[in-house]
C-alpha cells in the first residue's frame, strides 16, 4: 500500500492534484490549506506586517504566527522549497 506522499507524487497535473484534494479533505480543510499557503506567501514577500495579512486575507494572527513559525524556525523547510522554487531562486 503506498502513503500519502507517493499518492501525491503520482498526480500528473493541476487538475487532477484538485481532485485528489477535493476527494481527501473536507472543504474547511481545504480553505485552511489554502489561506496557510497565501500567509506563506506573503510572508515570503516580507513586505506587509502581519496585522496587514491578516486584515487582506481575514486571516487569524494565530495562524500567520504558526505559518512564520514553519517558514522561518521549523526544520522542515516545505515552504521555503516551494516559495524559491516558484520565485526561481537557488
């Protein structure tokens, strides 16, 4: 039986990474995933104060204070990965 991370290493394209998503999580895990990625996003940015996240995305600061936390603290780096790769940087 395969996990989840070689499930999603088989999706072949946007459409089918959305349906998998929409089989897998409710829609309220759905938005969460989605505002935690825009935070992350922003965050990245470093451009806006996390009063100004919260207020454009009507996003808690107890969230945007998690998400910085995994950006910057965590060891993980999941988010930091993504965010160079999307912003081509090495």
């Amino acid at each position: 039986m395969k996990n989840l991370n070689e499930a999603l290493l088989l999706l072949k394209n946007n459409k089918e990474v959305s349906e998998f998503l929409n089989d897998l999580c409710t829609p309220a895990e759905l938005k969460a995933m989605n505002e935690r990625w825009a935070v992350a996003q922003l965050l990245y940015k470093d451009e806006m104060s996390y009063r100004e996240i919260a207020s454009k995305l009507n996003a808690s600061t107890t969230t945007i204070t998690r998400v910085a936390r995994f950006l910057t603290n965590e060891p993980y780096k999941g988010y930091q990965k993504i965010l160079k790769r999307i912003n081509n940087e090495k």
